[in-house]
C-alpha cells in the first residue's frame, strides 16, 4: 500500500533551524516523493515530472493533514489517502473516479501489511456499491469477488478462489434476474442454471 511516511528531521543536535524533512512515497516505488511547500500545504510529485500529484493540506483545521491524490493523472485530485491508524502508512484510499463528487471506489488494507486487502467499487456510478474484492488470506491475490448488480443488498454471485491458485473455482448465485434465490450456499459451479441458452 502507499506510505505516507512523516519524519521530522531531528537526527542533528547541533542543527538549531526548524527543519521539517517531511518525506513521502504515495506510489510506493521506493523513491521519496518530490516536495516543495505552499502556504501551509505541501504539494507532492510522485513521478518527478514537475507537476503536482498530491497535496498534504489540513481542510478542516484539526491539525491532522489529509493527504489528496490524483489517481489518473487528469490533474483533477479524485482520492483521498488516509493512515487510519497512525502507523506512517496509507491505509484507506477513497476515489471519485468520474467527478461526481461521490466515492465511486474504496480501497483498504485490512490487515496493515502494506497490500489492499479489500476494494468496494460502484461499478455503475449510481452512488451505490455494487462489486467487493477482498484478498481473504493475504497472498496478494483476489480470493473473493461479489457483486450485488441490482444494488437490492444481496449479492447476485460470488466468486471464490478457495485453492489460492488465482483462478475461481467456485460460483455462487444468489438472487438472479427473474428473482430466484437458491442461496448462497448452492454451489452451481458447473454454470448458472438461469442463463439464458
């Protein structure tokens, strides 16, 4: 996941000048990001290209930054980076992936592991979310895929990779198009009895 790592330079007793060496790596490359400060806002260049990626900057005046990235590299910042849990680690990224103004997408590492665990996406732009990944085991790989397509609270499928291997072996359905639910439980693996032929 991305580190939002702050350090504060105080490794120089004999260097008596205020100096926050604050240091950030929001697209976990290794490299610490480019920095140069604006008021009280720090503006943040992930790539070194000279353009602004992100900017630290404390909106609402509680003293705590947040931290708010263009992910797509439209110049438009559409994320919101959060270490939820103070560890110097980006834990929670919240996206507007179509301007609207609503988080279409949440991504979240669950574990703190530094990997996303878990990703909720409003595939359709409704405001609602409709499609769940989550990596239950930590291996890095999606393990579980649920979609809830008519957005009614339960989910339509769900697709389990039980063996860790990358592949979806097993195909749950639960409410389908005319409104029948076999349950969640059914395994119907071997194709979806109400497709149409």
């Amino acid at each position: 996941m991305r580190k939002a790592n702050a350090v504060s330079d105080f490794d120089d007793p004999t260097d008596t000048t205020y100096d926050d060496d604050t240091t950030y790596d929001l697209n976990g490359d290794g490299i610490d990001d480019a920095t140069m400060s604006a008021g009280d806002d720090t503006l943040v260049d992930t790539d070194h290209d000279g353009n602004a990626d992100a900017i630290v900057t404390d909106t609402d005046g509680d003293g705590v930054a947040e931290i708010y990235a263009d992910s797509d590299g439209d110049g438009v910042l559409d994320s919101e980076l959060t270490d939820t849990d103070g560890d110097g680690y980006i834990d929670l990224i919240e996206s507007d992936l179509d301007g609207d103004g609503d988080v279409d997408q949440v991504l979240e590492d669950t574990n703190a592991d530094g990997i996303v665990d878990a990703v909720a996406t409003d595939v359709d732009g409704d405001g609602e979310f409709d499609t769940f990944a989550a990596d239950t085991n930590a291996d890095g790989l999606v393990d579980t895929l649920v979609t809830d397509a008519d957005e009614d609270g339960n989910p339509d499928s769900i697709l389990t990779d039980t063996d860790g291997d990358g592949v979806f072996e097993t195909i749950e359905y639960g409410d389908d198009a005319v409104g029948n639910t076999p349950g969640l439980g059914t395994d119907l693996s071997g194709g979806n009895p109400y497709a149409t032929q």
